[in-house]
C-alpha cells in the first residue's frame, strides 16, 4: 500500500510579497524551536513524533512517540 510520507518541522505563516523576497541563503521562521519533537504523517495525518537525526551525510527521523488513530 503506497504511503505519502511527510516530516513537518514547523511552519510559517507569510505574505506573498514577503515570498517573492526570499532567495538564496534566506532563512524562514519557523513556529519551533530546536530540540522540539517533529511529526511524522502519513497521507497528510500525523502518526507519530520523533527527532531528527544525521545519518552520514542524510538526515532521518528517530520514531520516539505513535499516535493513537
């Protein structure tokens, strides 16, 4: 059964105009801070929560929490 995986590590809210102004090297706020646990969903459904973690030179999720469907 194919699976639309997504790690959501915070979000932004901005304007259009404050969009078009991002380029090369622009950070964006995020609504998380460092150390703070990120979801895992599924079909656009949260799952579960864990951490990021480096893997050599790629980054992956480390499972810590399952949420109750």
């Amino acid at each position: 059964v194919p699976l639309h995986l997504t790690v959501e590590l915070g979000t932004a809210t901005m304007s259009i105009a404050e969009i078009l102004k991002l380029g090369t090297g622009s950070v964006v706020e995020l609504d998380r801070s460092v150390g703070h646990p990120v979801d895992l969903l599924a079909n656009d459904r949260p799952i579960a929560r864990g951490e990021i973690v480096a893997i050599g030179e790629s980054f992956g999720l480390r499972i810590t929490e399952l949420i109750a469907l």
